[in-house]
C-alpha cells in the first residue's frame, strides 16, 4: 500500500523525506480516505510495538523466575528498557 499508493502521491506532491512537513501537507495531498487509512496503519504499528514491548517484559520476567526457580543462588543475565530520556544524558 505505501509503495503503491501513498509513496508516488507524495513524491508527485514533491514531498522529500529530509524535509520535515506538517500533518496538513499528507492531509491535503493524500485527501481524507488515504490520510485516515495511513493513521490508523500508523496507530496499529505503535500499538503493536507497544504490545510487544509489555509482552517481551512479561516473559522475561517469568522466564527470570523460572530459572531462579530450579538453578538456586546463579545469577542471570537480565535486561530493561533504556529510558531513551536518560539514554542522550
């Protein structure tokens, strides 16, 4: 759909991707149906990733437990999310 559709409208409305662009340019240049279809993909991808994210936590918290369950007094290798505000510090 992006390389069949939205990608040769904006290319044609000169939209270069260095540029940054306000949401009124993909709003005018896509019309209403492509714009709010583009959203929803855009909204369904983070909410995905979102999930995704929750669940990988999830798991390897019980996975964490699990292990400490049956392998007493060893230490695992354990990961969390950098905190992308503390990450540029």
């Amino acid at each position: 759909m992006h390389i069949n559709q939205f990608q040769p409208i904006l290319e044609k409305a000169g939209f270069i991707e260095e540029q940054a662009k306000d949401l009124q340019f993909f709003k005018d240049n896509l019309g209403d149906r492509l714009y709010l279809t583009l959203e929803r993909a855009v909204e369904d991808l983070i909410s995905t990733v979102d999930q995704t994210i929750i669940d990988s936590i999830k798991i390897k918290d019980e996975f964490q437990k699990v292990l400490k369950s049956i392998f007493h007094n060893k230490v695992f290798i354990d990961f969390e999310l950098i905190n992308k505000k503390n990450y540029n510090d």
